[in-house]
C-alpha cells in the first residue's frame, strides 16, 4: 500500500448516557452525514481502480479504520501521461558535486565533510510520460519498480484531491475538504519501514530509504557531513530537498561571513583599551557635569558611563565599514550563487520547466470557482474566478493587514513609552545602582517584552493570514502559498524589525536641549543611553535574533516529542483488551506521528535571520556566528522532524525555494541602504574621523568637542552649568560643525551606496545564472526526448 485514509468511530453503546437527547441527536445526525459522503467518496474510488484492504484498531472508547490504498498499473500509467510526470530512458552516473568538494580536492585537502552514502539514486535522462511509447521508457517491463514510491503517492493523492463524495453541482470534492469536516481524521503516505537501524548492525545497502536518511542524516554525529541531497529528494520530494538544500548552501555561505565578524570583533576589543576619547571619559573624574535626563532626576559625572562607552567601542569602529561593505556584496554573492546552484539541481531534478507546464488547480479552487471558461491556450473548458472580484477580495485583505501593522506599531510605541518611563523611575528612585544603569536596565527589559509581544502577535496573524488568503481563490498552490507568505512576511518585517529600526534610525535624534526638550504624548522623547545607539541596537538585535533562535529550537526539540507521545498514549492507553507490547502495524505507528504543516515556518525563521545578519550587520559583526551556529543545530534538528517526528508528506514537486528568493533579494538592496545609514549616522565614525583630519589626529579633545554647553535660560534658572552631547551653540542654535557634518553623512551615503550597488552589479554580470554544463545537459536532454518519442520512430 502506497496510502492511507483513517477515521475513528463511536460505537452506539459508548455514546454518554449524561449526553441530552438533542446533543445525542446532533451527532448521530452528523454521523449519518459522515458516514454517507465517506461510502459515496470511497465508492467513487473503487469505481476509479483504486484497489482497497481495510484494517481496525479497537480502542477503548472507539474503533480506528485505517484503509489502505494502492493503484493499478493502469491507474498509474493513465494519471502518469495525465499528470505529465517525468521518467527515465537511459540511466546516467550519478551527477552530483560540491564546489568544497573540488577546491579541496585540487588543493590535496582531505575533505572530512564527504562521506559514502548507500544506495546513492542515480542520474537519469528523462521525458514526460507517454503511454503510446512506453517501450522506450527505461526497466518498463518491471511494472512493479517503474515509478517509484513518490510519484504512485503522488498519483493517490491527485486521485484523492479531485474525486466528489457528493453532489456534483455543489462540487463537492476532495479529501482535503473530506479532513476539515472531519470525516477522515487523517490521509497520508507510509514510511517506508522503521528509521531505527536493528542492533545487529546490517549491510548498509539493506537498509531501507528512511533508516539510511537517519543514518546519515539526521544524526546529530554527522554535523559536519554534507546532506545526502539526492535521497531526500527521492524520499521526500523535491519541495522538501530544495529547502534542505538551500538551508545547507546558506550555512555553508555562513562561514565566511562568521570568520569575518568575529575578527573585526575581535578589533574592536582592542581598539577598546587603546582608544583615547574612552581614557579621556574615564579620567574625566569631575570634569564634565552633565545635564539631568529628565525633570526630578539629578545632575551627572560624565566618568559614571566609562564603562558603558567602552563597550560601545566594541561595535563602533573602522573595522565596522569594512564589514558593512563585505556583508553588502556577501549578500549579493550569496544569491547569485544560489541561482547556480537551484539551476543545477532543477535541471537534476527533473524540475526545470515544472511551473509554467505542470501546475494544476487547487482542490480548494476546484470545489469553490464559480464559473468557467474557455483557455485560450488549450481550447479546454477550466475553472474560473473574475479576476475583478479577486482584486476586490486582494484590497480588502490589503486593509486588514494595514490595521494589523498598526496595531503592532502601537505596540512599539508602548514599549517605548515603557522604556522612558521606567528609566525616569529608576533615575529619580534614589538607589546609586540603579540610577547608574538605569538607561540600561530599561533597555534590556524593553527588549524582552518587545520579544514576547512579537512572538504572541505572530500566532494570531499567521491564522488571519491562512484565512485572507482562502477567501483570496488563487487558482494554483504556487500561487496561494506565494500570496500567503507575502502577507506574513510584510507583517513578520514591521513586528520584528520595527524595534531595532526605531533605534537605528530614530532614537535620540528628535530630543531638543536643556530647557527646551521635545515632549512625545508628554513624556519626553529617548534618548541614546550613554554608550551611543549602537551598542542598545547591538543588544537589541542579540536579544530578538538570539532569544527567537533559542525559543524556537526549544520549541523545535520539545513540541513535536511531546505531541507525538501523547498521541501514542492516548491510543496506548485506550487499546481494549489487547497487549500494548504487541509488535504494531505500520500504518498505525504511522499515524502516531504528526501531520506534516508544510515548509513556511522553517524558511520564514531562516529570512528573518538572513535580515537580521545583513539590515543591521554594521551594529553587530557577532550576528552572523550566532547564526552559523544556530543553522548547525536547525540543519539536524528539521532532519529528525522529517525522518522521526512527521508523517511522510506527499512528496511535492518544484522549481526552487520560489518567492523566497524575491523576498532575499529585497532584504540584500534594503541591507545596503540600511548600513550606509546606520555608520552615516548613528555611528560615531564620521564625527571621528572629521575631529581627526580638521583638528588632532589624535584624538585628543574629541569628547569635549561633541559635548555642548547648557543654553543660558537654562543656566540662569538653575544656577547651574551643565553640558549635553550635541553640536549646539550656547543660544541652543544648530553650529556650523552640525551642517559640515551633516554634509559628509549625506555624502557618505551616495559614496557607500554607489560603490556597493557598482560592485553588486558587475557580480550578477560576471557571474552567469544558469551554469553553462547544465544548458549543454539540457539541449543533450531535450535532443533524446524529441528522439525517442518521434512518431515516425520505427
């Protein structure tokens, strides 16, 4: 058997007697109903071939009927030609290379990442299915073993997508629908065996497809190895393959930019004790007595924050431009690179023109389009909804997802509002410790509640999403996921990024000076703790990118062992007078494990952090270790979800990680934009360096040159001097050194942006898409196909 359909029935007598006759009533209404479009749907199938073996389970307060599935060779050779499935006429050595692989090899490296996999599936020259020509077709002769196991699930489930169990004009139709009224509690493929590998240790080519991808794969002993790309794609699809693959081709870009972040790091450690404005804060003693930061709160030393601006040192230096420049075209590289690889593997895959031929409509959109029409394409009578009512439906969605970001915008500003608020509290509370770090203290809890907001907001847009993107009609599964993830991602942005682009871009710019300070719903406006913005933006980014990385891998290790053992107790624990040591059948400890939910959640956590290791890498050159070795841990903790934890999925075709790709693309141009500004303008770089070539190259001096003195209203209604950091005159007027410096930010930017984007360009030119032994392969391919299926062939 290739599939599985389950439902679970209530006998009569176990019904509860404290039930009212109208809730009793109500169900065995409802499982009349669930019982006659079952018959009707299972009928249906019997009529189209499918051939049927049913096994029960009984438990102790209800009976599993789990009904096996499998296709005729006629049923498979039909829907094949259908479905336009692609099959082999000559078999070819196995292809596939790594570019590690070859520089090691040329350089008489031993590489230990390689490792001899069994069973490795070979290359095939393939075309679409033709049942008139089937002799040319490789091993046709063996009926049993010419389509392999994923292409006869495939087939079950298209069959199963698109067969009525009711009334024809209501278009009734589907087993998806059939599971969301619950009159199957589950539909899918079986494993292929047990994923553990006997004690006796056998031959590893006798172990079957899933032990050999424990083995090798989700091992967490095999971290280092490179992931058996083909036997994924065999086992899983080519959907599934693809994210692994490009998960494995991020991680491995990851290293370079690691290596790079922790060296300038590491610069910035000493730089930190060389640096002369730092010495300068911390001998200051009482030097510099600065203005109080709100209206109860105390005057200041100056030398109190001297540990605090050495820190900032850490993050804020030359180093930092050159490992912006370096993460800008790392980024570019990176996908440039990408698209050479997803041609390779398309091209292997069999996959290259999948999306434009073989696509069809959703059973969602079969059951729900309420007109058809002719293509003018094909001449065939489809399926059809007016584009016009889908815009309409598209704005209204537009309109929700609008109110939403507001909302998570509100939830910013609170967080804002709870930040000054608390620092104030702190500040005027008296006890030195926390007046000492108060700005600090503020911060840090500002950012974990940031997390948590972010994290519950989540949960209730991605239903809202699911739901818009229904009512939406999108004809294709391409087409509704591509919308979907668009909806989320947008919201996913504004949530996550909001924050640390507040305090990138805005914070502490807006604040006024002594005596005249810029009140925000009268509370008045933040600013930059003591150490610069930088260094709140550094641990901003840490706490969200860190904090979601180790909540979601927790999440990842412990949500899916939790619900798969209560998913076996529960059956456990209810089995009626039968042994539970009894050895189980397949099917059921298949479906003991938990229903595959598709790939979103994976590569959204995977974009966030590409956004968050490119947007603000100029804040924190550490971002893309912590990255590297959180992908380390998600490479094998997704392979033991896949092989262990979830039931096999159907295995999907594609082209590639599809509107993924865009939205990287995006995050790389926005990542240049973002870190010209950030170093034009929340860093200290350019009034350094402008300190340095106007006045002492040294440096000496610098600190009393960004500090200004107190307005005199303020002065003569104190009694008091004080000095606050700006580049004012003593009237609270902008200085000419504002402008000059305003100038050369402003001409920082074009300079950065302009010699990135030039460089970025002539990458993309010089580097070609599609390699050019994979066009040759193609032409080789297309020349076989148009050979072997030409009508006059003899």
């Amino acid at each position: 058997a290739d599939y599985v359909l389950v439902w679970e029935t209530v006998p009569r007598k176990l019904i509860k007697r404290k039930d009212s006759s109208e809730s009793k009533g109500l169900r065995e209404r409802s499982a009349i109903i669930h019982r006659t479009w079952r018959k009707k749907f299972l009928d249906k199938l019997l009529d189209a071939g499918i051939h049927m073996e049913e096994h029960t389970s009984r438990l102790e307060k209800k009976v599993v009927h789990y009904l096996l599935l499998s296709a005729p060779w006629s049923v498979l050779c039909y829907y094949a030609e259908e479905l336009q499935l692609r099959l082999p006429l000559q078999a070819l050595p196995n292809q596939a290379s790594n570019w590690s692989d070859r520089v090691l090899g040329r350089l008489g490296i031993c590489n230990m990442m390689a490792e001899e996999v069994p069973n490795l599936p070979l290359d095939y020259c393939t075309c679409r299915f033709k049942v008139n020509k089937l002799q040319w077709f490789l091993e046709s002769d063996k009926q049993d073993t010419f389509f392999s196991t994923t292409q006869r699930q495939r087939i079950l489930y298209e069959i199963l997508a698109t067969t009525q169990y009711g009334c024809s004009k209501e278009r009734e139709v589907g087993v998806d629908w059939l599971l969301s009224e619950k009159v199957f509690t589950a539909a899918f493929p079986l494993h292929d065996g047990p994923f553990e590998v006997p004690p006796e240790e056998p031959a590893p080519s006798s172990l079957n497809q899933r032990q050999i991808l424990f083995q090798y794969w989700a091992n967490w002993r095999k971290w280092y190895k490179y992931q058996p790309l083909d036997h994924i794609r065999k086992y899983f699809g080519e959907k599934v393959a693809f994210y692994f693959a490009w998960l494995g081709f991020y991680t491995g870009w990851l290293l370079p930019a690691a290596v790079m972040g922790t060296m300038v790091f590491i610069a910035g450690i000493s730089l930190m004790f060389d640096d002369v404005p730092s010495q300068e804060i911390c001998e200051s003693q009482e030097e510099y007595r600065m203005c109080p930061l709100c209206r109860s709160c105390p005057y200041w030393q100056l030398s109190s924050i001297c540990k605090m601006f050495k820190a900032g040192r850490l993050f804020d230096h030359g180093g930092t431009i050159f490992f912006s420049i370096f993460m800008s075209l790392w980024a570019v590289m990176f996908l440039e690179y990408w698209k050479r690889m997803n041609a390779s593997l398309a091209y292997r895959w069999d996959c290259s023109d999948f999306k434009d031929i073989e696509e069809r409509p959703r059973p969602q959109f079969t059951a729900m389009a309420p007109l058809t029409i002719i293509n003018p394409i094909t001449g065939a009578e489809e399926l059809y909804f007016p584009k016009r009512s889908r815009r309409h439906r598209v704005l209204a969605g537009s309109m929700v997802i609008i109110m939403m970001i507001a909302i998570v915008v509100m939830f910013v500003v609170s967080v804002i509002l709870y930040r000054v608020v608390v620092a104030i509290l702190l500040s005027s509370s008296g006890y030195f410790q926390f007046v000492a770090s108060a700005s600090r203290i503020a911060s840090i809890t500002g950012s974990l509640v940031n997390l948590f907001f972010i994290l519950i907001l989540s949960k209730i847009y991605i239903s809202l999403a699911h739901f818009l993107t229904k009512w939406e009609m999108h004809r294709t599964e391409t087409e509704y996921e591509d919308a979907f993830i668009f909806k989320v991602f947008i919201f996913q942005f504004v949530s996550f990024y909001s924050s640390p682009i507040y305090i990138a871009f805005f914070k502490g710019r807006f604040v006024g000076y002594p005596g005249n300070y810029v009140n925000f719903l009268g509370v008045r406006s933040e600013e930059c703790s003591p150490g610069g913005c930088l260094i709140e933006l550094a641990q901003e980014l840490l706490i969200i990118m860190v904090g979601k990385q180790i909540i979601n891998n927790m999440q990842e290790v412990v949500i899916p062992k939790l619900k798969c053992w209560w998913h076996k107790h529960r059956l456990d624990s209810s089995k009626k007078g039968e042994s539970v040591q009894a050895e189980e059948a397949p099917w059921e400890k298949n479906y003991q494990l938990l229903v595959f939910e598709g790939l979103f959640d994976e590569y959204l956590e995977m974009v966030m952090q590409f956004g968050f290791i490119t947007i603000f890498v100029a804040a924190c050159p550490l971002a893309p270790l912590f990255a590297l070795l959180n992908n380390w841990v998600e490479i094998r903790l997704d392979a033991q979800k896949f092989v262990c934890d979830y039931r096999r999925p159907v295995a999907e075709r594609a082209q590639g990680i599809g509107i993924w790709f865009y939205i990287l693309e995006v995050i790389a141009q926005l990542a240049v934009i973002s870190n010209a500004f950030l170093i034009a303008f929340t860093s200290d770089f350019l009034p350094r360096t402008y300190y340095k070539y106007i006045y002492d190259s040294s440096l000496r001096g610098y600190v009393n040159f960004t500090l200004a003195y107190a307005p005199w209203d303020f002065v003569l209604q104190n009694n008091s001097t004080c000095r606050y950091r700006a580049f004012r005159d003593q009237d609270g007027n902008l200085s000419l050194t504002y402008w000059h410096l305003l100038a050369i930010r402003l001409g920082f930017i074009i300079a950065f942006e302009h010699v990135v984007f030039f460089i970025a360009r002539v990458i993309e030119l010089l580097v070609p898409d599609i390699p050019e032994s994979v066009e040759v392969k193609v032409k080789r391919e297309r020349y076989l196909a148009k050979e072997a299926l030409a009508e006059n062939k003899v």
